[in-house]
C-alpha cells in the first residue's frame, strides 16, 4: 500500500520511502521517514496531489512521490 492509497482521514506508518537523491532528502528533513505515522488530509481537485500530514508537516505531494512512499496501517 502507498501514500496515494490512503483516503481521506486515515492514518498509517510508513514502512519505506523508495526516493533517491535530492527529493528523499527534502522527505528526510521533513520528518517522512520510516517508521513515521502520515495522515492523508484529502486530494486536489483535479486528483493530481494528496495533502499528507506528518507531525507538525503538511505536505501536498504529487501522485507520482505519493505512489513510492510505501505504508502499512
């Protein structure tokens, strides 16, 4: 299961972050590390973003990062 998977309100851990390079570590110093609890705040309009909520951090993550950052509920 992946970030993109997660419907609105739900919540889940994050198991594996399949990034590499500049954007795993921009992740990284975000806090969206395995391990981490995400909480999906709903998607954009035209179904292109999802808004993750991870501590502090609101992220709007396009469906193609979404679809590598790996979840487990």
């Amino acid at each position: 299961m992946t970030a993109w998977d997660l419907t609105r309100g739900k919540s889940a851990e994050i198991t594996k972050v399949n990034l590499s390079g500049a954007a795993a570590e921009r992740l990284t110093a975000l806090g969206f590390v395995r391990g981490a609890k995400v909480l999906s705040g709903g998607r954009s309009l035209m179904d292109s973003s999802i808004l993750l909520m991870c501590g502090a951090v609101r992220l709007a993550a396009r469906r193609c990062v979404a679809e590598l950052i790996e979840v487990a509920q």
